[in-house]
C-alpha cells in the first residue's frame, strides 16, 4: 500500500469513482429489484471475488497485456455486455417463477448460482482492470519493492470498498422490494423490471464498446 500523502490521495480516487454509481451499482440495483436484497448482495459478493481476480492478474502482470492488445480487450467487453443481456432476459423470463416461489417461500436462485452469475460479470469487466493496470501504479512510489504485491493489496482495499458500496445500493434496493413480498403479482412486474434494467446495462454496455471500435 502506499503510504502518507499517496495513500490518502489513493483512497480519496478510491472512493470518488467507487461512489459514482456506474455499472457494478446498476446491476446490483437490478438484481435486487427482480431476486431480492439477499440475491443483490450475494452477487455482489461474487462480483467482488471476480475483481480480486482481476487485481491478482494486474499484480502478476497480466493487465498491461490485455490493454496493449485492443482485439482482447474488445473480445472481453462484448462478452461482458453480452453476458449481462443473458441475465437480464433470464430474469425477464423468469418473473412467472419468482412469483411461485414467493407463494412457496423458497429462493428463485440458489446462492451458488448468484455468486456465479456476479463472480463472471466481475471478471469479465475489463475497465476494472484497466482501473487496476493504469491508475493504481501512480500511487507507488518509484522505486518502491515489492510492486506486484503492493498492487494487489491496493487492489484488494478497492474490492473491499466496492463491496460495501455496491452491497449497500443492494440492500436499499431489496429493502425497497421487500415491500411488495405480500403481493406475488407486483414481484412478477418488479422481476420484469429488474430484467429490463440488467438488459439495457448490458446493451448500453455492448453499444458503448461497438462505438469505440468505430471511432
């Protein structure tokens, strides 16, 4: 980690851009409304261990790799996005479920399955990497040892402060479901919702990446 003056100016870009509600908070908005407070936060959970990954690849030298070859990069965009479109019809597909399994009372997913689905959207994020890869080395010291190790617990402090934020949008979001757990009807319609949103994070996404190929 770094320490003194870096530090401070590491957590501080930290949390900016960990605040500014971007994809990780959409899609764990968007579980939350169509599964629940408990899905949300277990994806978020496995979104956090996917990052970890991507830290533990930036500190072994991977990063730089990916972002010096831009037909990866793109590959891993696109399949991001288009895992996300897959969630997101999923959830759309499956709203006639969540409401037979809130008249039976038992989980619409299991929570291998929802640390899975946020575990592969986590890794498939490439601008975390690239987050990890370009910006986080400003704040080691030149000359500093121990660079890969110094990465990846600044990379490991970020995750764990995603977590939290991304865990706590979740949290508001299925305390604002949890309302409608006595009316199975309106969680079929917030399913469908939740659905929509996941599906048009992933298209925007998809378009985003579609858009800089062209320029």
């Amino acid at each position: 980690m770094p320490t003194g003056r870096a530090l401070v100016e590491f957590l501080s870009a930290s949390i900016l851009i960990i605040l500014l509600p971007g994809p990780s908070v959409l899609f764990a908005i968007g579980r939350a409304i169509a599964y629940g407070k408990r899905a949300a936060v277990l994806t978020v959970a496995g979104n956090s261990l996917g990052a970890l990954v991507l830290a533990l690849m930036v500190a072994l030298g991977v990063g730089p790799l990916v972002q010096a070859s831009p037909q990866v990069l793109v590959a891993v965009q696109i399949a991001g996005a288009g895992y996300l479109v897959y969630l997101g019809v999923q959830a759309w597909n499956g709203r006639h479920a969540q409401v037979a399994a809130a008249r039976a009372g038992h989980p619409v997913r299991s929570p291998l399955q929802l640390v899975r689905e946020g575990f592969t959207v986590g890794v498939l994020n490439p601008k975390t990497a690239v987050f990890f890869a370009t910006v986080m080395p400003r704040f080691i010291e030149p000359g500093a040892t121990g660079v890969g190790r110094r990465l990846f617990i600044m990379g490991a402090a970020f995750v764990a402060m995603a977590f939290l934020s991304d865990g706590a949008y979740g949290v508001l979001a299925g305390q604002l479901r949890s309302a409608f757990d006595a009316h199975p009807r309106a969680l079929g319609k917030l399913g469908a919702v939740g659905g929509v949103l996941i599906t048009s994070l992933g298209a925007l996404l998809g378009v985003g990446t579609v858009l800089e190929m062209l320029r």
